[in-house]
C-alpha cells in the first residue's frame, strides 16, 4: 500500500531530518516530524505520494499548485520546509541541469511568454505591487523603508546612474506598465519611449502617461525591442527587468541592438536577474523548472559573466556593476507579504491554480534571492565615442554622482 510506504519515509524523516511538520495522508493518518509542528501539510490523494517520495521545489510546487497537496501555516516557514525535503531528497541527485536554448525564443514564442506572465489582469498586479506598479527589484538605503519609498528610490538610483538630464532621449526597454518612462520624464525632463510586449500594459500605461500629462514627453509602444527602428537615435537606454526574456543564446543579439539604438557617447542600463551558477545553468533544488514550468516560460538566467561578456563583445563598455541581490529578496517579501493579505481577492481575479502559482513564486523567490541561488545586477555601459584624448566616456572619474541628490 502507497500509504504505509509514505508513512514509513515520513518515520525516517523525522529520525534525521526534524522539521515542524505535520503530515496528514489521505487516509487518516497523519505524522508529526517534530513535537511542535508550526507547518500542516496534507496529501490529498494517492497521486500526491510520487511528487512527495521524490521531492524537489519543482515536484512539491507542482502538487501544491495542481490540488495534489494544501499547507497551512507561513508561507516563509513554508518554503523553508520545502526547501529542506528537497535538499533531502536531492543526496542522491545532481542539483541544476543545462538549459534547452534551441527550439526557444522565436519572436512568436517570446510574446506568447510575455502575455502568459503579464496578461493575468492588472488588477491583479496592483494587489501586490507599489502604486507605481513597478514589477522590479526595489532600492533600499536603509532598509527601513515601506516597498512604495524604495522602489522610487530605485527608479531615481537608475536615473541618477544614466546621468538623466532635461532634453535627452530615453529608450525603455520593456517598459512595464510605464513607471520608469514615466518618472524619467517627469522628474529629469526626458522625452521617453517605453517598449513592451504586453497588450494589458501598453494600455495602461498609455493611461499613466495620459493621466501624468505627458503625453508630448512619453510615447508608449507595443513593439518588440529589436524592432524599435534608427542607429544612434538614443541617448540614454534602460533595461529593467526584462533580459531575463531574451534568452541565453540571443544575449548577444539583444545587445547589438542596445549597441545599434546607443548614440555615441550614450549611456546603458541593463537591470536583470542572473543565475549563481558560473555556467548559467538552472539552480534551486528544482525551483528554476518549477518557473519555467508555470510563471516564466522560456526564462532563461545567464550568469553575470555571461551577460558582461556578451555586452563587451557588441561593442558596449561596462563601467560599474552592482549586485542587488538583498534588495530584491527585500522586495520579493514585501510583494509575498501583500499577496498572502489578499489571497482571497487574487484566487477571485486569477482562478485558484493561478493564485496558487504566484503564491509559491513569489515566496520561492524571495527565499532564492535570500539563500544566493539567484542574483540580481545592474550593469551600466556606454558606447565610447572617438575624441582627441581617446575613447571618450561621458561619465565622470569616481561613482559619487550616482548619490548624490537630484
């Protein structure tokens, strides 16, 4: 019988491996892993065993989303456990594999990818997110600040950091529901074009744009980046949270393009997620196929040094690099926390297997960032531009700039 084989797993479990979990099958029984359990997890059905026997942040995220299995208790409390069953189940095993980059990426599939994860609903969004709907890593200086403060902080730390300033041209790549083309306009005087792939945030944040009354200042587009059109027609270039998309194999693409759309003498940000993995292979105990499985189809994390050699090979320049890593494990918690507030609200809006998916990958993530199996960095690179002392750079000798006020 499957349930005396469970049972008996979950007796040598508690032997080794205590945790505060209690464990009720489907039968009845039930077993407790230590004498106070904080965590109660049930195995709803018999199907439930295989994805528990063999566990991994993928299999268990799998059962919890598809009704296989529920959990009660917090969810950061929750995700810990995952991960320790998964650590313990994966003795015998190979953590990460090599990713599949052939058959992937296509520009049909990358917008199906983007409408997938963004085309839920932007009220959806805006449960858990800051006003200004920025879906990024935030910018805390303290540490102390609510998620609305740091991710402004955020927004002006890359304005400050691309030297913004009245009367240039700004491409956004991937530009959300418009909050940075927004702010970069309005606080530093740009005129901004803001690109994505997403129906439900072209419209919204042509609304934002309207609404801001900046209308002659802020043109949104639903256009994919590599098809934005001109050579140096840009001074500044931001890219937040979007190269996560591109996929390995066209990371150098996808730089030849910032590098074509860069004036010389321009500026570049790109602000993305990368893996730890020094071979850009999936980490996480399975957690990277659980988001490729559900949240991110075709998401693929190249390591920092992957992403910094492709950026040298087209022609870029890389002047400072910065992990954001804390940050972003900050913000994925504030973001977890909000959901887990309005669970109800967001099941009613997304369906239950939705909910259920952005409550795993949002508490997952920001227990990844926390644990270092994922990183985030900000690259900043220009374009050198030929001049009489060299290859001239438009940015000063020290990083002071990026700190001081605006």
């Amino acid at each position: 019988m499957i349930e005396k084989q469970v049972v008996k797993y979950l007796e040598g479990l508690r032997k080794r491996l205590p945790l505060p979990l209690r464990v009720k099958l489907w039968d009845g029984s039930e077993v407790a892993l230590d004498d106070k359990p904080r965590v109660e997890l049930r195995l709803n059905d018999a199907a439930s065993a295989r994805h528990f026997l063999k566990p991994s942040m993928a299999a268990l995220g799998e059962a919890f989303v598809e009704g296989h299995i529920d959990v009660d208790g917090d969810i950061r409390e929750i995700v810990s456990i995952a991960e320790h069953l998964a650590r313990d189940g994966d003795d015998q095993q190979a953590r990460g594999r090599l990713p599949s980059w052939l058959a992937r990426h296509t520009r049909k599939s990358d917008r199906k990818a983007i409408e997938y994860h963004y085309d839920v609903s932007n009220e959806f969004y805006s449960l858990w997110l800051d006003p200004r709907m920025v879906y990024s890593c935030a910018y805390f200086r303290t540490g102390e600040e609510d998620l609305e403060t740091a991710q402004v902080q955020k927004l002006d730390h890359v304005c400050r950091k691309l030297m913004l300033a009245p009367g240039q041209t700004l491409l956004d790549i991937g530009c959300g529901w418009g909050a940075m083309a927004i702010h970069a306009a309005s606080r530093y005087g740009v005129k901004a074009v803001g690109v994505t792939l997403s129906t439900n945030q072209f419209e919204l944040a042509r609304e934002r744009v309207r609404a801001a009354g900046l209308e002659d200042r802020v043109e949104i587009r639903l256009q994919d980046y590599r098809d934005v059109p001109g050579d140096g027609s840009f001074d500044r270039i931001s890219s937040i949270g979007m190269f996560e998309h591109v996929g390995l194999k066209n990371l150098r693409g996808y730089f030849d393009t910032v590098h074509r759309l860069l004036k010389p003498g321009g500026i570049a940000m790109n602000h993305g997620i990368t893996s730890s993995d020094a071979d850009s292979r999936s980490v996480g105990l399975g957690a990277g196929d659980f988001i490729d499985m559900y949240v991110f189809p075709d998401g693929e994390l190249p390591h920092v040094s992957l992403a910094i050699r492709e950026l040298s090979a087209a022609g870029l320049e890389l002047t400072d690099a910065e992990s954001l890593r804390r940050h972003y494990a900050r913000t994925l918690w504030h973001w977890s926390d909000r959901f887990e507030r309005n669970i109800a609200r967001s099941t009613a809006l997304a369906g239950e297997k939705r909910a259920r998916i952005w409550r795993v990958y949002l508490a997952g993530c920001a227990h990844a960032f926390a644990h270092g199996w994922i990183n985030i960095y900000q690259l900043l690179a220009v374009k050198p531009q030929p001049g009489a002392s060299g290859a001239e750079s438009p940015l000063p000798l020290s990083r002071e700039y990026m700190y001081r006020e605006p």
